[in-house]
C-alpha cells in the first residue's frame, strides 16, 4: 500500500522517537507570540536578503497556477506570517516584471511539529491576506511534503534544534558526560564533538527531506543563530552565556534543595548554533543544493542597550515548555526569578557581549538530478 | 496584489461575517470524537458508495505525482481519517488496474472552521498511514483552496449546517417569526421556506468554491441527513424530534426560572435537512457538476436499538458549542438532565421513529468548463 514511486517511507512517528520543544503557546505575557521580537527583527532584516534571493536566483515557471511557499518551524506566529507575506511580495513583483501578465495563486503552508499550537496560528493569520493557508504537523526532520511540491521553502530560527539530544553527553561513563552544565560553552571539546555530531546528522536529514520536496530550481531561505566568524567560544556570545547562567540558575535551585543534582546532569538543551564553516561543509556533503549565499545578518536589534526583563521573558517563552517537561511547572517562576537576577548581575557584560551573536541567513537552491 | 487570475476575492473573514459550532473539542467523555458512532456507521456504509464512484467515475491522470484529497468539515477525528483512508485505497486499486505501475502519493487536507480543535485533530492523525496530511482552517462556504487543486473532495455531515440562521425567523415582526421553538418542525411553512432559502444559498455557495477548487472530471462525495422520500414532515424523523425535545427541555428551563423566554426565541439551530428533490434542484442550478449518483444509505445503525444515554451524549458532543455560546456554560448540565429525561420518555416512539432518518449521499462529478 506504500505509495512505491518513492522509497522514502512516509513519517512513522513510531518509529523515529524525536523529542519536540514548541514555543509556550496562547498569546499571555509569557507566551512565544508575545515575545519573539528578536526573531522578528531578524525576519525584517532578511526581507532584503528574501527580494535579492528571488530576483537573482529562482527560476520562475510560465505555466503554474498555484506556487507553493513552506515554512518549516513556523511556530504561533506572527513572525511566520511577516516572513510569508515578504516572501510573496518578492515572488509576484518578479512575476509582474518576467511576465507581465497574470499571478500565480500561492498556497502556503506552516510547518511545525505535532505538539506546535495551530489553534492559535490559525486564529491569528492575518484576515487580509493574499494566500491559502494550510497547517502541516510533523518534523522537519522527516517528510512532511509530497514530492517537487514546493517553489520556495523558509525555515527560521528553528534548524538550531536538534532532533535529540546527544546519547554520549547524559553518559555517565563517557568521557562527553556534560557534568552540572545544561549546554556546551566550547571549552569541552568532547561535549562539543557530540553536539556537533547531532547537528550534522539532523542538517543533513532536513536538507534529503527537502531536497525531494523542493521543485528543481526552488529556493529555501534559511536563518538560523550561529558562532560569529574567527576564534570565537560559544560561552562568550549572548545565547551562550544565557544558556551558561539558565545553567547557573538550575544549580542554584540544586543548592536550595528544590531539585536534584541529577536532574540537573541529565538535563542538556538539544540546541547547536553552527559556525559559517560547519553550514558550508554540510551542506556540500549533502549534495543536493547549491549555495548561492551565506552570510551574517545585521539587524537593529542587535543594537538595542540589553532589556533585562524583557530578555527573561524571551528565554522563558522559548524554554518554558522543555524545562517543564523536566522539572515539572512548580521549578518555572523560582527559576526565572533568579534568572532574572543574575542577568541583571551581568548587565554591562551582556551590554557588551551580545554583539559577538551571529544571526547566519543562507540562501540555497536545489540542483537538477 | 490580489491574485489576477481569479476574480473570487479569497477568504476574508471581516467581510463575511458566519457562524461557526465546531463539534466539542478534547477528548473526554462529552467530546465529539468520543460520540460519532453513528457518523462513523454512515462512513463504513458509504465505503462501497466511494468504491464504486472511484471505479466507475474518476477520471485518472497518468502523469500526476500527487493526488490531492479534501475532507470539508472534517472536525477533530476520528471518522475523517477512515473515510480518507477508504478513499486513498480506491484511488489506489484503480491506479493499479489502469496503468499497473507507480502510484502517485497521496496528500490529504483536512478542512474545518478555523475555531475546529485542530491541535486534537493533528494529535489523533493515524501513526501509520500513507499520505501527507495538512489542515486547512476556513469556512467551506468561502475559497480555501487554489484553483483546480482537488482531484476528489469529501463531505461528511457537515453541510446540513447552514453558515447562518435566516434573520427573519429571529425577526419578531416577520410572519417567520419561529417563537418558541428553536428549529423548523415542517409544519410552519414560512419558517421552513426561510431555512430552506439559506441552504440554497449555501450551497450554491459551497458548490461554487469547489467547482473552482476541483480539477475538471475531479469527484465529490457528500453525506448529509436529509428527510425521506414521500410526504414525511421533518419533526416525524429522528433528527426533527431530537431537535424538538431540545426545544421543550429549553423552555423548560424557562418555566425554571433558569433561562428567559426571549432568550429561547432568539436561539434558532442553523440546520437544514434537504430532500432528494431540493438538492437534485440547487445541483442542477449550480451547473458546474453532474450529479452522478444519490440516494439514501442504508446502514446498521439504524437499526440498532435506541439507546437514550448515548443519543444525549451524542447531542451534546454537537449542540454543546452553539449552547454554551448563546446561553452560557452553567445551562448544560441542567439542560442535558432534562433532555434526557425527556428522551427516556419518548423511548417508544424514538425506538419506531428513528429508522425515517435518511442518511443522504451524493456523488458528483466536475463539469469540463
């Protein structure tokens, strides 16, 4: 009964045991929609990347009547709908100029995993809006499109979370076991080894994924936060030092007899934030994209002085969910409490550091076989 | 910036303002994937009916990739995904007799309300199955697919709901004027000739969409509750009376003390169920489709004996949104104590009646342009 034109089975969640970490759902004051302006100010920033990426690089074809846009990762909202809609804005502007006749309809469709709230993405899409919207729920890391079925595919601020995390590093006995830490800094070369070598493995699945949905000459744009260029270490960027001190604050709640040490040690975030070099290298492995830009954004939001309060809210909206699952709920508002605190602590550093984040954008297209 | 090659404006739901009674959401005892035994019986009867139409009616296309499928209204599972899947194995086994060779792969869009409980529906998709799966959140009175995107569209108990009550029957100074009932009997002729206006409507409405949305020789299944042939007056049927006692356990309330007159005045369920004759009328207007096939199911479920706690249980799972929504939450459980009571008593008749209940089917085909 499998479909036999493709030997690729069709998502079988069973059989491939992935851990998902959704943005904290609803739209309260904790919640992702309210707090991902960060990401926003990456999407804004990439809106000339997404113009230059479509004039240059997609082939556009005559005879379609719908183009097909994914956004893999798309969570709550409202990034998601910001990234569509300059996404089909650059599309029809070069259909206008090629053609100069009729537009193709668009379909678009929002990825995310199955425990991802589309309750609240569908309620929130925009009223006005120039596409058909569909929900698509499953991971990226597996098909979630048929075959040549989409133009163009997005993904932000999402392909830093790895499918899992890696066996070796919750090993007690492994020379990777990442003891009293809940992330790599990048002083721990094992530990970074094996983090690297989940991230590897889970690029490449996403890029063979994508390669049989992706049209011949289809273009996806991917952003994702990684290493600045040079001889940079993770703890000395801004998402390395909040995960450093998220880390600090977990201890602090060991040392107040609110959790155990082992919980601690066998908590780690399935996060990698790749350098330019290691995108570079996968992708080539793959083989199934050319590389037609990378690079880092600037975006005004790195330039902002560091909001204390409001950075705490954006780490608890990302990581409420996976610190719950856990510790359990009762740990999130003593925790972020001392959180708080100790990025207040380190205020000037912050002020300073942040700067060292690299948000990377990359723009691929996919080869003819 | 609107599409130019289509001039239906797509979805824009300020400028059409309707109502929408999502089946309760969840999965607990009073939810609606834990009481649609009896759709689901409706389902397994129409599986011989999909079989033959695929057989018999569909047009295949030898050089598509993928077959794309729609379940309008297919609220949270889990009779959509039987129904998908009976029809996915038709469309197979003729793949196989005609052209013996690759299948397509199959890509099944679910569509209901954008207030449908679609986290629920996602969360229950079949781990196994042999098709990509998408939502698609919108009413099906509107747009909400691209143009000749379907090759066969399903609709299961879902366009008997009308996008609206007519006003006039909520208009005290109209001769439709439905005081003290909050359905159509069959005896008021000016209220039935109201109800009737709006499915006209409607589905003219609904055939129009999907006249664009299903490619030329593309099929359309529907199942809808519909009266019986010959002279049979809606409240003589199983679904008349269901609704009828609704109505007396409401006024019931009234004479309680619990709820106001005008309140059960101003409440009005948007149902309608056609006949044979009316829908053979509103299809042969529409124009776009040749009706292939219709007739009434016959299934086992009607014949089963009548069992009063699970027919209010199954009431609920349906009525339970539109109730709360125009009498507030605290009204159900008196309410539903109430009507089942009142089914207990009518045990006999119910028992005789309930077999008048058409349970209608229809198979329709897309009219080359």
């Amino acid at each position: 009964m499998a479909p036999t034109i493709d030997t690729t089975p069709i998502l079988d969640i069973k059989e491939m045991p992935e851990e998902a970490h959704p943005m904290k759902g609803g739209d309260d004051l904790n919640s992702y929609s309210q707090n991902s302006d960060y990401q926003r100010g990456v999407i804004d920033a990439a809106k000339t990347i997404i113009l230059e990426a479509v004039n240059q690089k997609l082939d556009l074809e005559n005879n379609i009547t719908t183009f097909h846009i994914a956004d893999f990762g798309c969570s709550t909202g409202p990034n998601t709908f910001l990234a569509m809609q300059n996404i089909i804005e650059a599309v029809e502007q070069k259909y206008k100029i090629t053609f100069q006749k009729t537009q193709p309809e668009f379909h678009v469709f929002f990825n995310d995993h199955i425990n991802n709230d589309f309750n609240i993405l569908f309620r929130s899409l925009p009223q006005k809006r120039d596409y058909f919207a569909s929900g698509v729920p499953g991971s990226f890391y597996t098909r979630v499109f048929p075959k040549a079925s989409l133009h163009f595919a997005h993904c932000s601020y999402a392909l830093h979370w790895l499918s899992k995390v890696p066996k070796e590093i919750q090993d007690k006995n492994s020379n990777a076991f990442n003891k009293g830490r809940i992330h790599y800094t990048g002083n721990e070369k094992h530990v970074v080894k094996e983090y690297f070598g989940q991230f590897q493995k889970d690029m490449d699945l996403f890029l063979k994924a994508r390669a049989q949905e992706i049209v011949e000459g289809g273009l996806m744009v991917i952003q994702i936060p990684g290493l600045p260029s040079g001889e940079v270490i993770f703890s000395r960027t801004g998402a390395g030092m909040l995960h450093a001190l998220l880390g600090s604050s977990l201890m602090e709640l060991v040392n107040l007899g609110v959790i155990s040490e082992e919980s601690v040690d066998s908590f780690n975030l399935p996060q990698y934030h790749p350098s330019i070099e290691e995108l570079e290298m996968v992708i080539e492995m793959n083989n199934s994209f050319t590389l037609e830009k990378i690079g880092a954004l600037n975006h005004p939001m790195k330039n902002l002085p560091f909001d204390v309060e409001r950075t705490s809210l954006q780490v608890r909206a990302i990581m409420e969910s996976i610190l719950s699952d856990h510790f359990g709920e009762r740990i999130l508002d003593p925790l972020f409490e001392i959180y708080t605190k100790k990025l207040q602590e380190n205020y000037n550093l912050f002020d300073k550091e942040i700067r060292r984040d690299a948000d990377l954008f990359l723009v691929l297209k996919r080869k003819s076989n």
